[in-house]
C-alpha cells in the first residue's frame, strides 16, 4: 500500500509558523535580556548600598571613639546590628587593620580574622567585591576608618548575600515572565487573525501552487488569440494581454488608466462600464468588428470586470459577402424563373404556328436584357462592382424598386489600385445599395440611383480618388440624426432577426480604415444620398501604432 506524500503547508500556514517562531524568540531574547540586566543592576544597586552603610559606619564619630576604648566590642556590636536592621545589609563588619572582628552577626566569629580582602583598604580605598564567607557568597565593601590624622585605626565591611540579590531578582522576573506570556499571546493572536485573512486571499495553496498559478496565468495570457481585458472596481485596467492591446489598438501603458481615458468608441466604452454582463455584442473599432463578453467579478463586493475580445472583422467581411453572393443567387433565380416563363411563351408561340411572333419575341427580350447588361458595363467596367450592380439591380427589381446607374458614371477597369482590394468595394457599395433599397421600398415611383467614377488624375501627385454616390427616393434622413446614422446600433427601421444599424457602421469603418470620407445630405428628388470618397493610392496606408486607428 502506497502512503501518499503529505501535502506542503499553505503559505498562510508557513507564515503562521515562521511568524510565531520569530515572535518566540523575540519575546524570549528581550526576557532573557531583562533578566541579564536585571540581575546585572541589582548586583550594582547593592554595591552601592554596601559602600553607602559602609562609608557612613566608617565616617561615624561614634566608631572612631568606640575603637580608642578598652572594648570597643561592647559598644560597636549593637550598633552595628542596628545599621544592618535599618539598611536591609546581611552583615556590618567593623575590624582592626589587621583583620580581627569586633562585631559580626554571628557572635561567635567576632574575635576570629575577617575573611576576605582587605589590602586596598589598608592604602585608604574604599573597593567592593563579591567573596564567599562566613555567611556564604555575597557583594561587599571594604573602606577604612581613618582618626584625625588620616592613620588608618580600622576597617568597615558591609555586604549583601548573594542570595538575597537572587530572590530580588526573581521577584522581578516572575513579572518579566508574566508581561512576556501575554505578549506572546497577543503576537500569536494577532498573526494568526492576519494569516487567516491572508489564507482566505490565496485559498490555502502554498507557495509552490502559487507559483505554478501564476506560471500558468503567465502563459494563458499571452497564448490565446482572443483579447483579454480586467477591470478592476474602479473601472481601470488591471491587465490585458498581447491580443487586447491588438484588437483595441492601445500600448502597453494604458495599465492604470481609466476605461473611459482609452480612446474607444462610445458605445464600446458603454459596453465596458457596464454594471451588467454583456454576452456576443458587436462593436466596431476604427478598422475591426468585434464580439464582446463582460463578466463581473464578485465576492461580496464588487471587485471588477473580466472582458474578452473576439475578432470578427474577417468573419464580417466573408458574412457580407456570403450576403451578395446570397442575393446573386435569389437575383438568377428570379432570372432564371422569368428567362423559364419568356421560353414557353416562345415555344408556345412555335406550337401555335407563329414562328414570326415568337422570333420577335425573343429577339425584344434579348435586347432589354442585353441593354442593361451593355448599360451597367459601359458605365462602370470595373468587373467586380459591374457584377455587383447587376445582382443588385435584380434584387431591387423584385422588391418593386429600379436601380439606376446614372449617365456620370465613368469607371474603367483596371483603374482602381491594389490599395482598394474588391472585399472592401463590395461591403461599402452594397451595403450602401440595400440601405437604400430598404429606404426606397414602398414609396412612389421607388428608385435608388448609383453613380460611381474617378475625380482628378490617379497617375498624378495627388492620386485622385474614387466617388461612390448613391442615392434614393425615400424618406431621407434628419439632420439631427446625420451623425448618428453611421453608428453601430443606429437605425430607423423595425429591428429584424440578425439586428440593424450594422450596415453603415461596416461602411464607415472600409472608408476610414482607406482614409477616405463619408456624408450623407438630401437627395435632389427627395430621400437621401450617401457620398463616399476613396483616396487612389498606389499603397496601402500603414496601420498606426497605437490608438483608435490602424
């Protein structure tokens, strides 16, 4: 049977562990400290208790009398006694210079030799020590008494036991140890409430977990394609990754800042301040279409937002694409259902014996048709937006609505750069086409007029520019709104499956992202006409570093 391997401590455990270690030996070091000087400052207080009782016994004028009589035991002993019971001394020792006792606690060594050092207080010093004598270890004083004419006559010995300077000693750290078994107690508390907040932050993992974790969200970040963007509460950005600097076209930098400061559309920036999650919503930047997410994040409180980014730009292109090759099938549909409908007319016309009338037949339809092919590529060659006017006309046809392509066309092919790629033209001339289909649907006599050439020279300095007019017979736009027609959401018309006000936003976006212009002003017959001017470059025009623009 396998044992598993015990799982490592948390951090908050280690930190508990580390910081009650450290608190130990704190309050242990500043007891035992305590203790040394304690103990270091009672032995010097009594020091200088001995050498104060000893100086002021040796000054007394009494000792000095009593040592010149026949037997100065009998009066210095009970003196003697009473200093040592009012200066709480163990002992006053008054001697001959030679060392002999006159008076000792202890009556039976008064007579006997003073035990311990007295040769610096024969040369007039007054010294302490501590000696071990008749009454055990203990610090003393030694001074000498001296008569008038500075002769040495005797000498004063006053001591505390060593014991006694102990139990002062203990008494006090019975109290040290009291003062550091609560601040003890405090630290332990006091670490212990933070770890446990700070086990709450890191979710009990340990510092091996934490680093694989951030290891991991290091590698996450700048491996995924898709942009990743954290709010913090205040709505600042806390990070974002290689593909959200991409996709909003900020630097790096912007760490810190404001969502509001980032440059951003507004309804992008509505998106990102918004209180409420936003799941798949369409915004457009200067030059992408993109899908995003927001998702709160909470733990009580407000804490800030997770936002994801998704490039849908291409996606859009092929969808709008995938649109007109949509509408050119329903358009040779419709073609092939009215070219079935004009065969049997023909062939029944054969089966009647009118061979003439079905001949003319025929030959006046392949005319029209053959006229407004021949209409379309006089007036704009180029085979792309030729391709694309001729599925549209059709598709206006069925909706009751005539597309025309005014006389001022003039647009040969090959005339247009590679700077001006075909995915571009498509989205901005159909979708401006169908918008005003959708305008022109319904009113009388509908028609939307479209109007494309080139003004100035494309070989020359300046490069000249494309013109993209169309126009409709519809209700027009307000004034009010001229600005806001062009925004991602905006529309006037009932809101369809797949959502409106996205048509004109792709427009806007293929013109700027090719620096050109945009406007929309009342057509002459009523309705609105929609301008776009395209720059003819021979380059593409480069995408800049940072900000709303590439």
């Amino acid at each position: 049977m396998r044992i598993p391997a015990p799982r490592p401590r948390s951090l908050a455990g280690q930190l508990f562990a580390m910081q009650a270690v450290l608190i130990a030996v704190l309050v242990a070091g500043y007891a035992l400290f305590t203790y040394v000087s304690d103990r270091g400052q009672a032995e010097e207080a009594a020091r200088r208790q001995a050498t104060a009782v000893a100086r002021s016994v040796a000054d007394s004028p009494s000792v000095r009398e009593a040592i010149h009589t026949p037997d100065p035991t009998a009066e210095l002993q009970p003196y003697a006694m009473r200093i040592m019971h009012d200066t709480e001394v163990d002992f006053v020792t008054i001697m001959t210079p030679d060392g002999i006792r006159w008076t000792h606690p202890d009556v039976n060594e008064i007579g006997r030799h003073f035990r311990g050092n007295t040769a610096r207080a024969l040369k007039g010093e007054t010294f302490t020590e501590t000696y071990t004598g008749t009454l055990g270890p203990s610090v003393r004083a030694v001074t000498p008494v001296e008569d008038d004419d500075e002769r040495i006559i005797g000498l004063v010995s006053a001591g505390i036991k060593v014991e006694a300077i102990s139990k002062r000693v203990s008494d006090q750290v019975t109290a040290l140890i009291a003062v550091a078994a609560g601040a003890l107690a405090l630290g332990a508390v006091g670490t212990y409430v933070i770890n446990a907040r700070l086990r709450r932050h890191t979710h009990g993992m340990n510092a091996a977990e934490l680093s694989r974790m951030h290891d991991y969200h290091q590698a996450a970040l700048h491996a995924v394609r898709e942009g990743l963007l954290m709010l913090d509460g205040q709505y600042r950005v806390a990070l974002i990754n290689d593909g959200g600097r991409e996709l909003l076209g900020v630097s790096e930098e912007v760490v810190g800042c404001s969502v509001a400061d980032l440059g951003l559309p507004a309804p992008l920036t509505g998106a990102l301040l918004a209180s409420e999650p936003r799941v798949d919503e369409v915004h457009l930047t200067a030059n992408r279409v993109l899908v995003v997410n927001t998702s709160p994040v909470s733990g009580g409180e407000r804490r800030g937002t997770v936002v994801t980014l998704r490039d849908v730009t291409e996606l859009q292109s092929l969808m709008g694409e995938l649109d007109s090759e949509r509408g050119f099938t329903q358009a040779l549909r419709s073609q092939a259902h009215e070219a079935a409908n004009r065969l049997h007319t023909v062939v029944s016309l054969i089966e009647l014996g009118r061979a003439d009338e079905a001949a003319d037949f025929a030959t006046a339809e392949l005319e029209l048709a053959q006229a407004l092919t021949d209409q379309v590529v006089a007036a704009v060659s180029e085979p792309v937006l030729a391709a694309l006017l001729l599925g549209k006309t059709a598709q206006a046809n069925e909706r009751g609505v005539e597309l025309v392509v005014s006389e001022d066309s003039d647009l040969d092919d090959g005339l247009l750069p590679e700077s001006l790629p075909a995915r571009d033209l498509v989205t901005i001339l159909g979708n401006l086409i169908d918008n005003a289909v959708d305008a022109a649907q319904g009113s009388v006599r509908a028609r939307v007029t479209v109007t494309a050439y080139t003004d100035g020279d494309a070989e020359g300095p300046g490069g000249g520019e494309l013109v993209l007019r169309v126009s409709d017979t519809g209700s027009g736009v307000d004034p009010a709104h001229a600005d806001q027609v062009f925004e991602r959401g905006f529309s006037t018309k009932p809101a369809g499956p797949g959502g409106r006000g996205l048509g004109l936003a792709l427009v806007r976006q293929a013109v700027h992202h090719h620096e050109g212009t945009l406007s929309v002003t009342e057509a002459e017959g009523g309705g609105a006409e929609f301008v776009v001017r395209l720059p003819l470059r021979t380059t593409v025009p480069a995408a800049p570093v940072s900000g709303g623009e590439r």
